[in-house]
C-alpha cells in the first residue's frame, strides 16, 4: 500500500528538482513552482518512508542494552517497546486531524493549493504508522504480552492524566520525569529512537502543560519539510546508484592498481576510496557497503586481521562524516542556519587530518606485512585504469564544484549526480540493472523516512525545551562554564561523543543544535568552527564501541564478530581522538579555507 506511492515520489523529487534546475541553470527560465511542490510531495515521501521502515524494523533503535538478554526477557521487552510506539501513534492522530483541519482553509502561495495536501502527509502517516505498529505487535508478541503490556499503557495513561494537576504545578521538574526519565528508558529498551523524542514530548505536553496538542504535528511538520533535507533521500538514492552503476568499482580498481602493491596498500586504498565515496554518497552506510564488500577478502588473504579491518572501516566512517556532501552537514545547515556552502568548505580538511593520523595507525599495523605474493601493476595498466576511473572521479568534483561555486544548491547538486550518474553507467560503464532499481527506490523512502521521522520528532522535543526555559538556563550554564570559549568547546566535544554514541549523528544534532550553537555564536566561536567539531565527536561516539550504533554497521557490512572487533578499535578510535583534539586547538583547520 505504501511502497509503490512512496517509489513513484522519490523519482518525482528527482524529476521536479532536476527540471527545475535545467530550467532555471541552463534555459534562464525559472519555473517557480517547483520548490512548492517538491515540499508537499517531500512530506509525504518522509511520511510514507517512515512507514516502510517501520515495517521493516529500520528505524535507528539502540539495542546495546537488550541484544544479550534472554531471549524471553528480550520478547517482553521488544512487545512493551512496540506498545509505547503504538501509544505514540494513537495520541497523534486526533491532534494530526485537528492540525489537518487547521490548514484546509489556508492556501500555498504558488500553486493556490489548500495546505491540507502537505499537512494530510502528517495525519495519513501516522494512520499508516499505528496500523502497521498495532500489526507487528500482535504479529510478533503472544497474546498474554499483547495484552498484558496493553494493559500497562492504559493504566499508565490513565495514571498521568489523573496527575495532570499535580504534574502541572511541578513546573520545570517533569522535564526531569519527561525527558530524562521517560526518554532514557525507552531508548534503553530499543524503542526506535524517533518514537522515543516524540511520546516523551507528547506526554509532556499533554500531562504538564496546556499546550494546544496540534503544536506536535504542526512543529513535526515544520521540523521535516525544510527544502534543504530533501538532499537526504536523493543522495541515499545517488549512494545506492553509483555502486550499482559500477563507479565505486571503477575507482577502487585506480587506486588498488596505484598503490595496491605497498604494505598496507589496500587499507590505503579502503581510507582514500571512503574519503572519495563519502563526497558522493552523503551516508555512511552506503560508503562502507560500497567499499568494503571490493576490498576486505583480499585483504583477509594478505592476512589482516578482521578486527582490525572493522577498526580501520569504523573509524573511516567516523572520520568521513565531515565530508561534503554528508547529510549531518546538510541537517546540521537546516537546523542552526549555518551556510551549507560554508559547511562543504570547511569538512575537507578535519576529514583529511583524521585520514592522515589513521595511515599512521595502518602504517605501524602493517610494517611487517608480507607482500611477496603481491605483484605491482605496470604503469600502462595503471594508465588504462585511471582512464576507465575517471568519468566516476569527476562526480566527487561536480558536486563540491556546483555547491561551492553557487551554481546549484546542495539539494539540486543531487539531481545532477543522479542524472550523471545514470548516464555513465549506461553509456561509459555498461552496467546498468535496471531490475534493482524499484528496490533502490524502497531503500532510499525507508531510510529517508526514518531519519526524517527523527528530525521532525526532534524538532518537537527542542521547541519544548526552549518553551520550558530549558534553554535559557542551559546558556546561563554553559556560558559561565571555566575556561571561556575554548572550555564550552572542550565540554562540547566530549558532550557530542556522548549523544552520537546514545543517539546518533542526526538526533543529537536536530535535538541540541538550536540549543547549542546560539550558544556557541554569544562566547565568540566560529560557528563553522564549532559545527565541525560537532559533527566530528558525533561520529567518534557514533563508531566507538560499545555503544555506537556505526561499529554495529561495521561489522554487518564487514560480516565479523563484534566480539572479535571490539578489542582491535582503539588504535583507529585512539587517532580519531588525536584528530578531534586538534580540531579544537587549531580552528585554522575548519576555517582556513573560508
């Protein structure tokens, strides 16, 4: 019901952005409606994907806590954690029908279309959601687990209505109940993380204040249907593409030949083909799905350890976040402001020192590498390679060139990846499987939507915070932290570590960047400055056992044993460390080249 429409608007996206941009770039001729429309289609895109993903049981979810439990206990819990999605969804859906009514007499500025198009995406959705939430709860847990946690949710609402009046004199302690209390133990039990932002601002609102509930939808909408995260599912897809289309293929092939025959040669290649696929793909998981699969069996036959080959894909992934065109820059650019221009420029450079200290580590690993087998490849065949990687290596400088040289928006860019990338697999590479292409497209929605999810229900809990005065006494604190601007860098960093190891790249920056990055600009950072080493921190925590959700990707896409890997991480998360560190001394290195 759901992925066909969900397929349809992610080719329409790219149809109406890319005409747009022809339109406008080539033929002088703006068509004004296609911004408008591609927004209201986008929130239905986001909508319909976070569906998807939920049935399919890929929304972001911490399971650190519960994957060693036993099986019993952990089927308890993963029916109590679908119960409170299945909470969530029904508390939304009377205020995403109000909110819905709210619009259907306001008209959209271009097309004079009724706003009830886009806001109708928020209440379909969520109908969508809660029967398909309420499915696999019955599916996947016995009737005495369904009924029994039911029952918990109901006498638990009932509870806190009933203690509506007690809780509304609390003030600013239920931030403490809602969103230390509530939040944390949801996200310990494996709610999806999404799901976890918004039952805690729901309760919150609705038992402690007297909120109007529409504010959630409105503000969820609000937080999702920003332009500029339309980047996301278009460069999920473009990710997706030039793998099938054999590009990533064409440029491990140049630098394996390169360099391939040096100790350590492939582990050189693995870090300089993540720092070029992650300036085309914007996902980390799509860079390590793309490069590792090439890669790690004939580094295993030159005898690298397994451990430390994750260690080493890891700490790439953390290191390429920074990497234009990375989708935590396009959020980070959504939610604070930040130029997104400014944000490629500056990425560059931090990625480049954390690959540098990690040659290093790939350096003293494989001193004593045994090459004897390894036969150099001669110079023509090196030519003829370079040659047959080129049309792929111009991608990387497409993007980067049209973003910075303001010839396209970081989300238009996408489209012309798209399109240019479609065009040399056919024509250039002659692979081209036209067959994986309506699964690439249910991919993109499914993931998109459960990232999207995320923003929008993140964007709800920061708008609550700020009401509450959250805020206000979070400036009052950071501001007099010791140490002036560098101090508050210093407890940033290690702050970010922590959320992107909890709570991922995205959710910590939606939920703390509004809070923070005002901050940041009142004590004299250079908010380029002080979003790089954001970014980066995130992405240590978000690699760095035992908690980071990326070192679980990691080992999937690398098929080793987290058991295995965990003890041979550090050195890489050790040089990350040093990197990030110099980040925060040497601002030169996010801002030299603005």
């Amino acid at each position: 019901m759901t992925e066909v429409p969900a397929a349809i608007l992610v080719v329409a996206e790219i149809l109406i952005l890319g005409s747009g941009t022809f339109s406008r770039y080539v033929l002088d001729a703006p068509l004004v409606w296609t911004d408008e429309l591609a927004g209201i289609l986008f929130l239905w895109l986001a909508m319909l994907g976070a569906c998807i993903a939920l049935r399919r049981g890929a929304h972001m979810q911490l399971t650190t806590f519960i994957k060693d439990l036993p099986p019993g206990t952990r089927a308890w819990l993963q029916a109590l954690g679908m119960s409170l999605v299945v909470a969530f969804l029904a508390m939304l859906c009377l205020p995403a029908w109000e909110h819905w009514q709210e619009d259907f007499g306001v008209t959209t500025p271009v097309l004079g279309l009724s706003e009830g198009w886009r806001s109708g995406a928020v209440l379909v959705g969520t109908v969508l959601m809660l029967v398909t939430a309420a499915t696999r709860w019955i599916e996947q847990s016995s009737g005495r687990q369904v009924a029994a946690t039911g029952t918990a949710m109901v006498v638990c609402g009932a509870c806190l209505w009933a203690l509506t009046p007690v809780l509304s004199d609390l003030g600013n302690i239920n931030l403490v109940f809602f969103f230390l209390g509530l939040l944390v133990s949801c996200i310990v039990i494996g709610v999806p993380i999404g799901f976890s932002f918004g039952l805690s601002t729901m309760c919150y609102l609705a038992f402690s204040t007297q909120t109007p509930m529409s504010i959630v939808p409105s503000r969820m909408e609000e937080g999702m249907s920003n332009l500029i995260l339309l980047a996301v599912p278009l460069f999920v897809f473009l990710g997706s593409l030039i793998e099938m289309a054999g590009l990533a293929r064409a440029m491990i092939g140049f630098l394996v030949g390169l360099i391939g025959h040096v100790r350590g040669g492939l582990q050189y290649v693995l870090l300089g083909a993540m720092y070029i696929v992650s300036g085309i793909s914007g996902a980390k998981a799509a860079d390590m799905a793309a490069v590792a699969p090439a890669l790690f069996p004939e580094m295993k036959r030159r005898g690298s350890n397994e451990g430390d080959l994750i260690g080493l894909l890891s700490a790439s992934g953390a290191m390429s976040e920074t990497i234009p065109p990375s989708i935590v820059l396009i959020t980070v650019g959504s939610v604070t402001g930040v130029s997104i221009t400014s944000l490629f420029i500056g990425g560059l450079m931090p990625a480049a020192v954390g690959a540098l200290l990690m040659a290093a580590v790939v350096w003293w690993q494989t001193r004593r590498e045994d090459m004897s087998g390894v036969r150099r490849t001669p110079r023509k065949d090196i030519g003829r390679l370079l040659l047959k990687a080129l049309p792929a290596l111009v991608l990387p400088l497409i993007i980067r060139t049209a973003v910075v040289e303001g010839v396209a928006t970081a989300t238009e860019v996408s489209t012309i990846g798209i399109f240019y990338t479609v065009l040399v697999g056919i024509v250039v590479y002659r692979q081209f499987d036209w067959r994986r292409i309506y699964p690439m497209l249910l991919d993109t929605a499914s993931l998109s939507g459960a990232i999207l999810l995320i923003v929008g229900c993140a964007t709800t809990m920061a708008w609550a915070l700020t009401q509450s005065g959250f805020a206000q006494e979070l400036v009052t604190v950071m501001t007099a932290v010791p140490g002036g601007k560098l101090g508050f860098l210093v407890i940033s960093a290690l702050a970010f570590v922590v959320l992107g190891s909890l709570l991922e790249g995205i959710p910590a920056i939606v939920l703390f960047g509004p809070l923070l990055f005002p901050i940041a600009r009142l004590v004299g950072l250079n908010e380029v400055h002080y979003a790089m080493v954001a970014v980066f921190a995130m992405g240590l925590g978000l690699f760095a056992p035992p908690f980071g959700v990326g070192f679980y990707a990691a080992c999937a896409i690398g098929r080793v044993s987290p058991d295995v890997a965990m003890s041979r991480v550090w050195p890489h998360m050790g040089a990350l460390l040093i990197a990030l560190l110099l980040l925060v001394f040497v601002p030169w290195l996010s801002t030299g080249f603005l």
